[in-house]
C-alpha cells in the first residue's frame, strides 16, 4: 500500500481480496506452510489518535490459523504511513512501533513478522527518485528514509517481543548486483556496497569503520547511526526479493541504448539497463545473490518474492528456476528457510511504479475478471515441493537463458570467474588471500579490468600443504598467481617466529616453486623492513637486505629462495594505505581525529605509504608483461610517520595539530623498525607522487573533518 500525489494505491482493494474471504480456502489448497499476510498501518489504523479497527484483521488471520497457515505479518509494503506521518517524519519510528505494540497485543500467537517491506527499495523509490510520497529527490533525504525504517523495525521489534519473546524479524529488500564500464566503476561500486545499507544497520554492522557511515553521517544523521549501531535488530531470516530485472549494467556509451535508459550521476551521464540484456556471459543472478547474502550474514534465508511479469510458459520457467536454485544451494549446506510464490493474486501499476493506474500481471491466481481463476503457477507451486511432473513449457529454457535475451551490443562480464565458471573457457589469475587487504583490492581491481580471477581463502588453498598447493593449481591451472596471503602483524611476529617463518617464507617458496614447475606466473611481495636503514638514502633493488626483526628475516629468507626461480616477480613495498579497506594508519588517523582525539606517530622513522589502488594496479601490469625478480613499488616520497599522519589531516579536513609527533622509542614497538627505510626503483618508475594519493584517499574514502564541514 503505497502513497503519492494523488494519494494512496491498496492492491488488497485492486485485486478484490479485501472482500474475498473465500481466498484463504485457494491458498490453504496450495499447500502452503506461511503466507506474508498484511495488518497495515495505513489500513488499520489510518486516524492520528484513533483506535485500530480490527475487523478485517480478525478474519482473516483467524483463518490462516484455522487452515495450519502461519502468517508472517507487515505492517508497512512500500508505504510511508498513515497521512499524520511520512518517511522523513521524526515519529515515523516510534509510531509504527506504537502501532506494532497494539498488533502484537491483538495477536500474541504469530511468531513472525515483517515490519517493513523492503526499506531500501522503498527509500530510493521516496527519496531519491520522487516516485513515492514525499517525492524527495536528493541523497540527505534517502539516507533519513532509510535510516527512519530501519528505526522503524528495531523499535517495531522491541515492541512486538516485549509481547512474543520468540518473535522472529524476517527482513526483505530487493537484492541485485551493478555491473559497468570501467568508466562507471566507482558508480558501480557506490551500487553494490548501498543495496547491502538496510540489512547492515540492522546487523549492527555500520559503525565507524563502515566505508558508507561518513557518507551518512554527512546527512545529519552520524547520532542515529551510533543509537542503531549500540542496539542493533539482527534479521532472523534475510529475505532476499531478485528479480531478472535487479542485476543492472551501467554503460557511459548512452548512444547505444534507448532513451528511456539515460540518466546520470550528476557528474557522469549513463545508460542504466538490465544486465542480462546485455552482458556475456549471463549475471550470476538469483544464484549470485542468495550466495553473496549467505556469505555476508551467515542467517537463514527466503527468496521472498518470486515472479516474472511474462507470458506465463516464462512464469513457470522462472519459478521452477528459483526452487530448483534454492534446492541446489540447500545441498551445498546454504541455509534457505522458503520459497515464495510472489504474488499470489497478481499485481496492479508496476509498469507505471504504482504512481498511477496501470496494468495488471496475474499471478498464481488471475482475478482480472474479479474470480480467481487458477493459473497453470497454482499446479506448479502446489507441486514443486512433492517433485511433481511439471507442465511440458516448464522444461524449456527462460529467455534469460536464451541467445535471444541479448537485446544490445553484448558486453563481456567484468566479474570474477568463480571456480564453478571455469567451463567457461577463459584462464583464470589466482589470488591466494580472499580476507585480505592486498587480495580484496586485487580481486576488486580483476573486476574493474575484465580479469577472471579465482580468489582462495586458506581453507581452499593452503600454503603450509604442498598437497593443497598442487591440488589447487591443478584444479584452477590459472596464468599466474598473486600470493596476497601471510603473517602482516609485524609485532606479534616477535613472539611466534615459526608460524611467521611459515607463512612467509616457508609456504611462499613451496607455491613459487610449484608454480615454475607448471611454468606459472607468480607474483610474491616483500617488505622494506628487509633492510636495517643505516644506508642514509632511500633504497633500491640491488642493495643488500639485513633485517631488524622476525618479520623482515621471513621477508629476506622469501627473497632469498625465490628470487632464482624462474617467473618468479617480488615486489617490496611499505607501509599499506586505502580507502578500500579500514585496516590501515590513514584510517586509524582519520578516526582518531574524527573524535578530536591526539594521535601519537613516529617522526624519527622515514617511510615510503604505498596507495594499495596503485600498488595492485602497478603490479597487475608487470605481471602481465612477464616481469621476474625483485621490484621496488611504493609511492614517490619519504615522509616519517608523523608528517604523514599530517598530510591526511589536512587532505581530510581536520587539524593536524592534534598530530603528535614522539619518537619512535615511544611507541612500545615489540620489533625493531628501520630508521630510513624509504624506496625508490631503479627498474622503471616510482608511483605516482604520495600526495596525489593521499588526496585521493581523502576524497574516495568520504572522510570530511571539522574544517570541511561546510563544504
């Protein structure tokens, strides 16, 4: 039930149902478990100060109950609440848990509920594209409407469970990935990391170290990030709601794409289509979505809406897709809790986003002429799970299946090529180090390239196992391999020398090894605390290691064994920056500033910071080129740490006066750190000046200090 302009739109009024009770009896036939059922609050309760009317309610949920049906209740679909408030209104929150509180009291025997449907989606569609009351159209406002609903649920929760203690949160929202041009990554990126904003808050997963939670607080909202963060509502099942249409390609050559396509950015116009119109291979997908899901939150899941607004041979063959992609996951231990049949009775107005009247897509039933009438998805639904014979149109394949699907000039998918790909006939890179900062910014990097990579945590690849190192070069015969895996706690390693020896030297040699045997790239990365720093200059290749501490010595024994192997390409560098990853001195800075806090950094110590995007873009390209031996890369500069620490205040708009610069002694440093261990190369040419970098830095990672508030 949705509002705009010309007021609200009831698809429980539009297709008939308010006065069918008779319904219930032809979902009871399906052999349904559950159904999302609404007790609205526009509906319900639609007077400011007045009492809910409860008749409807007591029907029909009464008669779930009588037919073994469980009801999942929503209390919000696409709506903003009754005309008293709207979804950038300070009482949305509370009063949708007011309300919530009255629900739960009438019906203290449902177990499950849905708050609000799809807060993001809704957001967007409200806020941000000013389809939906109250038409707002800018950033500041999406964030408040999402911020306002996800408040909406947790307080909606606590009300619900003071009520049903075991009262479970299944939370829903639309659920695709954004794929693009190389021109658009970074719009891509933004995409891919929002559509993740309403279930992270609710996990409690956006707090400081979040790369949106400055972006948000920038819209006045950085309190009520902290309020959700210290008490989040973690979803019992994330519902996820993907349809052929959620995967979007983003494409900056407009001319090649309909009118209807064109948008923008502010700064950057582009083509904004389906991606599985256009990209070759296909999107992952359903699949993709339900495993990124899986793995970010690691809780049950739903596909919570399933349906294809298409002849109805293509509706068969989209459902039976979608059970048999959930079966599929099941066996491989995904935990997917149900199948949704979406929507039961057909839906009015989404070729016109609801914001008029518009056509009507039939459902499981069709009630075009007022009686529903069973369409052939009854028969399916009803027998998908006995593993009934299906319709014979059910067993062809979908048009998303089909060459035919390809409505504009293909485009090769920019996406990593997962094992399971390799069919595919293109050579993948491997990348040893899936949670890392270095293998996540390569991956990141193979996708913004058109580089099929295959990235391995150690649990598919480990290096402490010749085994496990043939039998995954063997399975995946990549063209090279990045070896972003090992021990990077500089310190700890003084007290665990071995298992430091291990990762770094002992298990690099055993892969680099491996690799030359099978005459494989391989590209390996080194420290510049193999040196001592008494040189009095920066250092290049050719001078000789001699290193301070455990960690360096496990660097020097690598460099050592690996530097004759043939096909073997080392780079050294120093002292990891990024705005991809919260793990590194310039975020450490920028949080500690961003509380007025003083930050204690070495002056006495002269580094070379390395801009992880450079870095990983720099060594991409001398791996291609079949480079070998040993390479400096870090970004022109030698600063010591405090100076650096100075140059992020400033970049990022905060007073480099609470930099304190101590000397390194201070620090309580287990290992002994080079003095002067600076880099520059004599094999080609440094990384762009640090400067650049760190502005960059500044403005890619959203950080905006008290001196730029104003901006």
């Amino acid at each position: 039930m949705n509002r705009t302009r010309t007021g609200y739109s009831d698809q429980i009024m539009l297709s008939g149902h308010h006065d069918r009770e008779t319904d219930l009896d032809l979902f009871a036939g399906l052999g349904l478990k559950a159904i999302r059922y609404p007790v609205l609050w526009e509906r319900t309760m639609p007077e400011r100060g007045g009492e809910p009317d409860w008749r409807w309610a007591d029907v029909r949920l009464q008669g779930l109950r009588d037919r073994n049906i469980r009801p999942i209740v929503g209390l919000t679909h696409h709506g903003s609440g009754p005309a008293y408030t709207s979804l950038l209104d300070d009482d949305f929150a509370p009063g949708l848990a007011r309300y919530a509180a009255k629900v739960a009291q009438r019906y203290g025997w449902i177990r499950d509920w849905t708050p609000v449907n799809e807060p993001l989606t809704t957001a967007r569609f409200s806020a941000l594209y000013g389809h939906w009351y109250p038409h707002h159209q800018d950033e500041a406002s999406f964030w408040r409407a999402l911020i306002n609903q996800v408040d909406g649920v947790r307080l909606a929760m606590k009300a619900i469970r003071r009520v049903i203690p075991g009262a479970r949160l299944i939370q829903t929202d639309d659920l695709g990935r954004t794929y693009s041009t190389l021109k658009l990554a970074e719009q891509a990126m933004h995409d891919n990391l929002r559509r993740w904003a309403g279930w992270d808050l609710l996990f409690g997963k956006v707090t400081r170290h979040h790369p949106l939670w400055s972006r948000i607080a920038r819209a006045g909202l950085g309190e009520r990030l902290k309020q959700i963060a210290d008490d989040p509502s973690p979803p019992d099942v994330v519902g996820v709601n993907h349809y052929l249409t959620s995967d979007r390609f983003l494409d900056h050559r407009i001319q090649r794409y309909p009118r209807s396509t064109h948008g923008g950015n502010g700064e950057l116009s582009y083509a904004d289509t389906e991606a599985i119109r256009v990209l070759e291979p296909a999107p992952a997908g359903l699949s993709g979505a339900l495993h990124e899901a899986w793995q970010r939150y690691r809780v049950p899941l739903a596909l919570t809406e399933v349906h294809n607004g298409c002849t109805r041979e293509e509706q068969l063959r989209w459902a039976a897709d979608a059970w048999d992609t959930a079966t599929a996951l099941r066996s491989q231990d995904v935990e997917i809790e149900a199948v949704t049949a979406w929507s039961l009775l057909g839906s009015h107005g989404w070729n016109t986003l609801l914001t008029k009247p518009g056509a009507y897509e039939p459902g499981v039933f069709d009630v075009a002429d007022d009686a529903p009438r069973p369409t052939a998805l009854a028969g399916l639904w009803k027998g998908l799970p006995l593993g009934a014979a299906r319709h014979p149109v059910a067993a062809a394949s979908g048009w998303w299946k089909r060459s035919d699907r390809i409505l504009h000039r293909p485009i090769a998918r920019p996406a990593k090529i997962l094992r399971t790909d390799l069919q595919v006939g293109v050579q993948p890179l491997l990348i040893c180090g899936a949670t890392g900062t270095l293998g996540q910014a390569f991956e990141r990097v193979c996708a913004m390239r058109g580089i099929a990579c295959v990235v391995t945590s150690r649990r598919d690849l480990d290096l402490e196992r010749v085994k496990s190192v043939n039998e995954a070069l063997d399975t995946v015969q990549p063209w090279a391999v990045v070896n972003a895996a090992g021990w990077v706690r500089v310190d700890d390693a003084e007290g665990q020398e071995d298992a430091c020896r291990r990762a770094n030297a002992q298990g690099a040699i055993t892969l680099a090894q491996a690799c030359a045997a099978r005459r494989i790239g391989y590209l390996g990365f080194s420290s510049d605390m193999v040196f001592d720093g008494v040189l009095g200059r920066a250092y290049v290749e050719n001078d000789e290691p001699n290193p301070l501490n455990v960690y360096g010595r496990s660097k020097a024994e690598m460099e050592q064994a690996c530097q004759p192997i043939p096909g073997v390409l080392i780079v050294r560098t120093a002292a990891f920056f990024s705005h991809w990853d919260s793990h590194n001195f310039a975020w450490e800075v920028t949080r500690a500033l961003d509380k007025r806090q003083k930050f204690a950094a070495a002056n006495d110590h002269i580094v070379s910071p390395t801009f992880v995007p450079d870095l990983v873009q720099a060594s991409l390209d001398l791996l291609i080129d079949g480079a070998e031996g040993i390479w400096h890369l870090a970004n022109a500069g030698a600063v010591s740490w405090a100076d650096f620490a100075k140059q992020i205040a400033v970049a990022c708009g905060f007073d480099k006066g609470l930099i304190e610069p101590v000397p390194g002694s201070s620090l309580n440093w287990r290992a002994h750190r080079p003095l002067m261990a600076a880099l520059t190369t004599e094999r080609g040419s440094s990384l762009r000046p640090l400067e650049e970098a760190i502005q960059e830095f500044a403005e890619k990672a959203n950080v905006v200090g008290s001196l730029k508030c104003s901006a």
